[in-house]
C-alpha cells in the first residue's frame, strides 16, 4: 500500500501536485474523481440535441413500399419537437387582441374597397338602368362569385330595379340575402364535432383528412385547429403525411408542441399513407378524440398526387372502415376561380365534407367561396384571416356576408 500511495505521489509531483501523506494523496484522487464525473456530464448534455435532430437529417431516399415505410415512421412526443434555425413561425397572438369579428372586419377590407364597397358607390345617387346594371355585373364577375351566380344576381337586379324605393341600402340587403340563401342550405351539413369539442360526446376518434394545393395553408390551419381543440380539453394525434420535405414536418412540429398534440411523423421520403396509418393506430392506441392528417399538396414521386391521397383513405379504412370522418379541403382565397377547378378535382377523388378558406385577408377575392360553394354542394368549416392561432375561425354565413359587405 505504501509503495502505491508513494507510486502516486510521484505522478502527482509530476503535475506540480505536493501530497505529503496517504490521506492527501486519497482527498486529492477524489476531487479529481468528482471532476471528471461533472464534465462528462455536462459535456453528453450538449451532445444531446443533435441526437434527436438526426432522423430529420436523413436524405430524401426513393418512396419505399407501405410495408416497409411503416417500420420507419418514429412516434414523436410533442415535447420531443424543435425548430430548425431559418424555420418561419408566427408566434401566436395573445386572448386579448382584436376580437374575431374586428380581425374579419380587417381580413376583408381589401376584398371591400377593390369589389363590394366599389358596388355601393357605383349605386348610390344613380337610377338602376342598363349602363349601371352593366358596371355591377362587371364588378361582380371580379368579385370571383362565379359568372352563373353574378348574371343570376342581375337577372333578379333588373327586376327590382322597376320597384319604387329600391336604394342602395335595399341593394346591400338584397344582395346579403341572394348570397345568404347560396351559402345557408349547404352548411346545414356540417358536423358540429367539427366546431367545438365536446367531452360528453368524444368516445370515437374522429379521423379528420386535411387536404390541399401546396402553399393553401394546411399546416398552419392545422396547428391552429389542434390548437383550439386541445384548449377544448381534447386529445388530439397529428399525421405528418406530408413528408415532400423535412422543413414542413418540423413546421407541424412546432405547432404540436405548443398545442399540447401527439405528433407521429416519419422519414423524409417515406410514403405518405404509411404516415396515415400509423397516427391512426396511434391515436386509437391512445384513445384520442381527433386524429389530424396533414397531407402533402404535392410529391416527391412523379405519381399522382389524387392517387395518392386516394390510396391514403383506402388504407386508412383497414383500421377504421368509416374513416376520415372529414376531409377537408384548404383553399388559398387569392386562388379566385380557379381554386373551383382544383376544389372540383378535390371532391371528385376523396368526396369533400368540408371547405376551409384561408387568406381571405391577403385577397380580394373572398367571394369566391360563394362560387365554390354554389357548385360544390359542400359547407365551409372554417375562415382563415392571418397567420396567427387567433385568425381562424368557425365560418358563419351572416358573420361573413356582414362583413364583406360592411353591414354592420
Ligand atoms: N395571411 C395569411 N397567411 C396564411 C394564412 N394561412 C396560412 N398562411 C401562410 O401561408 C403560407 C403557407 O402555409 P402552409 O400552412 O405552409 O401551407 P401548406 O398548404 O401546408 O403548404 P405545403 O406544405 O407546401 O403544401 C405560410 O407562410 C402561412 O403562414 C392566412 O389565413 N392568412
Ligand atoms: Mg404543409
């Protein structure tokens, strides 16, 4: 033992170290002991974040089968998430900011002052003849209310245009109630579990399918949708199905976290219906209230992305055969006309419960959800006027026509 301790207090001299006895040579040995515990602790701390970012870093491979794809799908806790430097996410917005109906007010003041405010001026102060019906009806075809819907409402214009009275207040009423009276039958159809969750009720995932053109805002609408419901006290599962690019699953990422949402996500790369499958098992697992799926609005694949979705739904039936529930459709208010084409191919293919339109702030074609509507025979569920959770909301026939036409 002594010729250890002397062993020792050699190596120490070396370091500059003077132990002159055995207890010492054993109270220095441990401090260094303790030392080296403490950096080596704080040390695989730092290491750790990189090792939960590395299933986001693998590259793009070719889509692989559905079997396969479903050994690569990694269940993600929400507290698991993370940003990815150079990510856009808007913070969301404190309670106490505008109220929803001065943010629509806000939302449709471009769709106002370039279409429906337009049609006020042009009535007030003149008599409905034939030179001013035709600058209403040009109006009109700009509001993207659909060319058929625009002539009905001259047709019914030049009719009471003859009635004594008729001005531009009763113009606005008419005009509130010929476009209430498109909107109103189809809503009738919309499932309120949609709207607001009510724990009485839960008992039965409901699947919801989120689709879209790329860029119309399915994720954001999303993570403002898990958002409100979890605060509604549900349990909610999010797919990320669209796995076109890394940037888009952290994106929903970031939302789940702060909503307090189960996300399952996968591979970059990896086949989308796989991604559906597993969340739904997930949240049946878990007994979730709303299992979400984000899809992508395009591929990565040369495939057809309305085969895709399609094969999507088919395989989410194996483990729910009534599944989704809903399938929503998110359509980019700037779209204007053409997002009825796209909403046609949409409904087609999956058969749409449920229209969402978002940016109805950024646009002056809000009206185009009265076109879509008229042709679809589907009720909007929800209206989207900014980035923030607090911008999206329930839609409400009166609450829109009220506002786009500065009612009240
Ligand atoms: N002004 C405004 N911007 C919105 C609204 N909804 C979404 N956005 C923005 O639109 C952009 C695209 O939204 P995403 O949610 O990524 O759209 P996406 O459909 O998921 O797009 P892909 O994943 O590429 O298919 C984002 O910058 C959103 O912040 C809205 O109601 N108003
Ligand atoms: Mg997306």
């Amino acid at each position: 033992m002594d010729s250890l301790i002397s062993f020792i207090s050699e190596i120490y001299k070396n370091f500059g170290i003077d132990a002159a006895n055995a207890g010492d040579v054993w109270g220095i040995a441990a401090v260094m002991l303790v030392t080296f515990a403490a950096v080596s602790f704080l040390f695989r701390s730092e290491q750790a974040p990189q090792q939960t970012q590395k299933i986001q870093e693998i590259p793009t491979s070719e889509a692989k089968e559905f079997k396969t794809t479903i050994e690569d799908v990694h269940i993600e806790s929400s507290e698991e998430a993370e940003v990815k430097p150079g990510l856009k996410i808007v913070e969301p917005v404190q309670v106490e900011g505008p109220t929803w109906r001065e943010r629509l007010a806000k939302g449709f003041a471009r769709s106002r002052s370039e279409v429906w405010g337009k049609l006020e001026n042009i009535f007030s102060g003149e008599k409905l003849d034939d030179d001013v019906l035709d600058e209403v009806e040009e109006i009109l075809y700009t509001a993207d209310i659909g060319p058929a819907t625009a002539a009905d409402i001259i047709d019914e214009l030049r009719k009471r245009a003859k009635e004594p009275g008729f001005d531009s207040a009763q113009f606005k009423l008419f005009l509130r109630d010929f476009l209430g009276a498109i909107l109103a039958g189809p809503q009738e159809k919309l499932d309120p579990a949609l709207l607001s969750f009510d724990s009485a009720q839960s008992g039965k995932t409901k699947v919801i399918m989120v689709v879209g053109v790329n860029g119309a805002g399915k994720t954001t609408t999303i993570g403002k949708l898990a958002t409100k419901l979890t605060a509604q006290g549900a349990k909610v599962v999010v797919g990320a199905c669209d796995t076109f690019r890394a940037a888009a699953v952290d994106q929903l990422a970031v939302w789940c976290d702060r909503a307090g949402a189960h996300m399952v996500r996968a591979k970059e790369g990896a086949n989308p219906s796989g991604v559906g499958y597993q969340a739904l098992e997930e949240a049946l697992n878990m007994k979730a209230d709303y299992c979400i799926l984000d899809t992508a609005g395009r591929l990565h694949t040369k495939g057809n992305l309305m085969d895709e979705l399609a094969k999507s739904k088919k395989v989410l039936q194996k483990l729910d055969e009534t599944a989704p529930h809903q399938t929503l459709l998110v359509i980019d208010a700037i779209t204007g006309q053409n997002a009825l084409r796209q909403a046609e191919e949409f409904n087609q293919t999956l058969g749409l419960t449920g229209l969402i339109f978002t940016k109805c702030d950024g646009s002056s074609k809000a009206g185009s959800a009265v076109g879509i509507v008229k042709n679809l025979n589907v009720p909007i569920a929800y209206i989207g006027v900014g980035e923030n959770v607090e911008d999206l909301n329930h839609f409400k026939v009166d609450e829109y026509l009220d506002s786009l036409l500065q009612m009240s």
